[in-house]
C-alpha cells in the first residue's frame, strides 16, 4: 500500500493537511555502535536513496548532528527505544530510522599457489533499520539486509625461478602488479554499503507507508499583528494564499456534562479569515467579522 493512500482519508478531512501528511518528517540516525564508521556510511547513503520520495521529507544530517551535539548524544550509544525517541523529539520527527551494524569488517588475506601470490580484500556488511514512531515510542519494523560480501585483488606477485641455457642463466625475478590497497578498501566499502542500502530503501518506505495516519492537527490563531491575523501554519502544510478559514472558537457555556463533570462548550463562528501572505511556518491575512484571539481554530474552507 502507497503512502498516498494511507493519507488520503485525511485528505477528505482537511485539504490543506495533504502536503505536510505526505511528507512526513524522517530523521536517519547511526545507532553509533562498534561499527559506527560503516553506520554513518550507511545513513548517508539511504539519506541520498529515500531523499525526494513521495511521502518522505529528510530532516537535514547537519542539524541532527549539531542537536546531537548539543545535548551530549554524539558519543551514546543510540539503539536503545528510549534514547531513540529522545531524539526523534529533539529534532522535530516524526519517525526515526535507527541504522545498526550487524557485522561490518574488511579483511586482507593472501592465496599462495605455484609461482603466484595473491592478496585478496573482503568486505563482510549486514545492518538493520529500526524504524519508531516517535510520539507513541512503537517500533513499526525492524528491516534488515542480507549479507553482503564481496572480494577484490589486491595485488598479484608472480615468480619466475632461474633458467639455465647453454651459454647463460637467466636470474629468477618477480613482478607485482595490483591497485592502491587504499582505493581497493575504498572500493569494497562502496560496493558493501550500496548494495545493503539498495536493499533496505523499498524496506523502510514499506514500513513507513504502514505506519497509522498522523492525526490532523487545525492551525491556530496566534495573534493581531499589523492590522493582520496570524495563524500558526503556512507553506508546509500546504497553505496558499486566497485559502479561506472559519475562525472558530469554543466558548465556556458555564454548564457542566452531568456525566463526566466536564464543562459544555459551546462552537462560536468567529470570522473568516482570507489568507494573503504565506511563510513556510505561518501565514496571515485579513477577517471578516467578530475579532479573533490567540487559541481560537482556523477550520479550512472550501469556495
């Protein structure tokens, strides 16, 4: 199932939510384990892979790290469900993808046959995505890759012994040919990291796209600025300007639920609220009717 059907119930509900449902907010987190150098290899590379898929906004690795940084997490270690959510909190996600190396080594080892010595480098990777709902601190899947691995030449020396002829004898040699050890190690990491990140991307968009739907939240007036109504919402929720809102809010009616001892309240049409001016975090404009107050509800209408 795709990401837009999971979203289009609440498409029906509230038009404006479309964007900001569908693009939900994915943080990519090395869970900084013993292999943390082939971790970070991995985030980057299934950043680049799930990067501009419907349905996924990556929350930038430069600002992760710095929070990181900030609140004293770049040396814990992350696999753990409470430190993860922490952070997902932290950055603003709405899941986080934990990225945990099962086995991640690199080995050089050497074949002798006759006259030929070979130096051969091997690359063993596997790893796993944890993926977390943040707010509720539930693993919605746990993806991992098969094994990867993979061997490359190194370098090749063959011997040549001494041959005797009639009137001379050739002295034995040796010849050695082969790659930088360094761009073969450089190599087979590449080769590793692609092919388990190739296998984990469709993984995790599967399990995001199973993920329960983000409940709708309406945007809220913040205040009078200018002459302007301002509410708490803008281009990344999907807002545009000429979009009409029903200003909204719930009035105590000073009776109380004789059940629940809860105060009755009562909906209040406040005004309607044209938006003319739209910034990625808010937008504002001009409303007809009663005056709005900070908290009041902005409901979407449809003209």
């Amino acid at each position: 199932m795709g990401l837009r059907r999971v979203v289009s119930g609440i498409f029906l509900l509230f038009y404006f939510t479309v964007a900001a449902q569908a693009a939900t907010r994915l943080a990519i987190v090395p869970a900084n384990s013993r292999f943390s150098e082939a971790e970070n290899r991995i985030v980057d590379s299934l950043t680049g892979k799930l990067a501009g898929k419907e349905g996924v906004t990556i929350i930038d690795r430069a600002s992760i790290e710095r929070i990181l940084r900030e609140q004293n997490f770049q040396n814990s270690d992350r696999s753990s469900l409470d430190t993860a959510t922490r952070i997902g909190k932290l950055v603003g996600a709405r899941q986080i993808v934990i990225i945990q190396v099962i086995n991640g080594v690199y080995s050089v080892h050497t074949e002798n046959a006759k006259n030929d010595v070979k130096t051969i480098g091997t690359v063993v990777l596997q790893a796993s995505a944890r993926v977390i709902e943040v707010e509720t601190a539930v693993i919605l899947g746990q993806p991992t890759s098969p094994v990867f691995q993979d061997s490359a030449l190194v370098s090749e020396t063959k011997t040549k012994g001494p041959k005797a002829y009639p009137y001379y004898t050739r002295p034995g040699s040796q010849e050695t040919t082969g790659t930088d050890p360094q761009v073969v190690l450089a190599q087979e990491w590449q080769k590793a990291v692609d092919a388990v990140t190739a296998d984990l991307s469709p993984k995790v968009v599967t399990v995001l796209a199973s993920a329960p739907a983000a409940k709708a939240e309406l945007p809220l007036v913040a205040g009078i600025a200018n002459g302007n109504v301002f509410i708490n919402e803008g281009t990344t929720s999907g807002i545009k300007p000429d979009d009409h809102f029903q200003v909204v809010r719930k009035a105590d009616t000073g009776l109380k639920d004789p059940k629940t001892g809860q105060p009755i309240l009562q909906r209040q049409k406040i005004c309607i609220l044209v938006v003319t001016n739209t910034d990625e975090n808010n937008s504002s404009g001009t409303c007809q009717g009663g005056l709005p107050q900070s908290g009041d509800v902005a409901e979407p209408m449809r003209h």
